[in-house]
C-alpha cells in the first residue's frame, strides 16, 4: 500500500495511538484521492476506520460496541500476508503482540 510520506505519517500516528491506548480511532479525513478512495482496504489490513466527518459520529457509534482494537485484531483469525506485517512491524515498533498465535 504506497502513500505520500504526509499521509503515511498521520495514518501511522492514528495507528499508534489505537493500538497503544486500545481505543478504537477514526481517521476523519476529506481526502478522497488518497485516503478514503482506499479505506476498504486501510480497514481490512490496519482496522483503522477512515470517515468524511459528517460520517465520524456513525462510525464512532458502531465501533465503541466491539472489543477493543487489539483484542478485535487478535479474533481475526486467518490473516493475510499484508496483516502479518503489520503485526510484525507493531511488535518490533512498538513492542505490541497484536496477532494471535498461530
């Protein structure tokens, strides 16, 4: 998934934050081209939810009734090679085990 260094550092400090704090975070953006034109899969490999702000309220009530994002992230199950360097690259950035053992 390539995105300019902008994006890239705003979605990772989102990330970060979600992950460290366990609190679900969503990225309000307007930024179609870049961000939410890809927020399927920004979903399906970070479970970080990107919103256009009149969509952030909607988002924030639905996902505040599920576990918290690390647990969430663990009962994925099956995860994809995209997921598990993304797990691998919190535990060594980090020092978080966000993947179950397989």
């Amino acid at each position: 998934m390539m995105m300019n260094a902008g994006d890239t550092a705003h979605l990772s400090s989102a990330l970060q934050y979600q992950f460290k704090e366990y609190k679900w975070v969503i990225f309000v953006t307007t930024d179609e081209a870049h961000i939410l034109s890809r927020q399927k899969e920004i979903l399906q490999v970070f479970e970080l939810h990107c919103s256009r702000p009149e969509w952030a309220l909607d988002f924030h009530r639905d996902i505040t009734r599920m576990k918290p994002p690390v647990d969430f992230y663990r009962e994925t199950g099956s995860y994809t090679g995209q997921q598990k360097q993304f797990g691998e690259v919190m535990k060594r950035s980090l020092g978080l085990e966000i993947l179950h053992k397989e």
